[in-house]
C-alpha cells in the first residue's frame, strides 16, 4: 500500500516496513530462545506500543498470554517528570509469571522506571523491558536496562508504527522523523 503519507515532506523515513518486520523477527526468536518452558506473558504499555506489540507476539513461537497497561505519564513542558498514574491496569495477577514490558520507545526513561517499580512488587518471576526504540541522549535513569531493543535512534522526534503526534500517525507502517515539529 502506498501511503499517502511517503510524500508529506515533513517526514523523512527512518525504518522502513521490512527492515522492522526483520528486526522484530529477530527478536522474537531471541525471546523464544530464552523463555522455554516458561509461563510468558507479553504486556503492552498503551497506546504507542500496540503495532510493536501485536506483530512481536506473533514472532515468539511460544504458549504465551497477553496483557495491557495504559500510562499517563505527566510532562513539565517537554520534559517527563517520572510522575505516571496508572490508567488501566494488568487485567490478570502476575505472580510467577515470565513478564516482558513491551514498550514502543524508551526516552528519559522515567515512565518505564516507574512502571517497573508498580510492577516489581507482584511477585513475577522476572520482569524484562523490550522497546523497540532505543532514544538514549536524553536518557535521565541510566540504569534502565532495556532487555531487547529494536532500533538505536538520535534525539529526534518519531511518528509512525503506533508512535503518534497529537494522536495522528500511528497508522504508518513506517517509522519516520518529524523533521519540522512545529509543522506537524
Ligand atoms: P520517557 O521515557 O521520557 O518517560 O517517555 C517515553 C514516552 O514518551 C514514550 O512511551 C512515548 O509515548 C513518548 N515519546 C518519547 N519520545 C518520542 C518520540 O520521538 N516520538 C513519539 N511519538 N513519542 C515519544
């Protein structure tokens, strides 16, 4: 499909269907390979993750189970202040269960250190983080270990493949810089 969207001049493509369906593919192989036997639940943070979420599970050829947590994570100005009410929560206990946190893209980091923390105290076996966007320039919690990353990226603003701006562009099969964000 050609989406009109491949020639809005704002938008310079990053990572292209193939070359994510590629690095997903891989990463659910690795997944596979290290939860054998293991009671897997892959747990989506809402809304942006949900295109990474929804093609990662069908890549783990695994008995897994499913599971979404919705965040709003408050911003002073553009800057996240690691402050994150939970909006809706797991729908199933998590006690001895294999969780991976499947994320979209980490930033500072303090949404997800925050998530984590929720999350650490329901008696999981083990909690991992897999986002498919690594952004670590502006990254505040240097500790966050982030289990299985996708793509490296500079500190740029990205729309598409569940990313949005202002709710639109989440429907791109692509990942793409905003190159003017004042334009979007
Ligand atoms: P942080 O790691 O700063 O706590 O926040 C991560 C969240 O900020 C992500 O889940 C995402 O919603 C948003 N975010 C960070 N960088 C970008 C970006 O480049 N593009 C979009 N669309 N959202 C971003």
């Amino acid at each position: 499909m050609e989406f009109t969207e491949f020639t809005n001049p704002n938008l310079e493509v990053l990572f292209s269907a193939e070359v994510i369906a590629q690095r997903i593919k891989e990463l659910g192989a690795q997944i596979a390979a290290e939860h054998a036997g293991q009671d897997l639940v892959l747990v989506g943070v809402l809304k942006g993750s949900s295109v990474f979420h929804a093609d990662l599970m069908r890549q783990v050829d695994l008995p897994l189970s499913i599971d979404f947590m919705a965040v709003s994570s408050y911003k002073d100005g553009t800057k996240s202040t690691g402050d994150v009410e939970i909006l809706k929560d797991l729908s199933n206990p998590i006690r001895e269960k294999a969780v991976i946190v499947v994320e979209d893209i980490v930033d500072t980091g303090l949404t997800l250190t925050r998530l984590l923390e929720i999350l650490g105290s329901r008696g999981a076996r083990s909690i991992k983080l897999a986002s498919l966007l690594d952004k670590p320039e502006p990254r505040i919690n240097k500790d966050l270990k982030i289990d299985y990353t996708g793509f490296v990226i500079p500190n740029k603003f990205v729309v598409g493949y569940g990313l949005d701006a202002a709710g639109r562009y989440r429907n791109l099969p692509f990942i793409a810089v905003v190159k003017d964000p004042e334009q979007i």
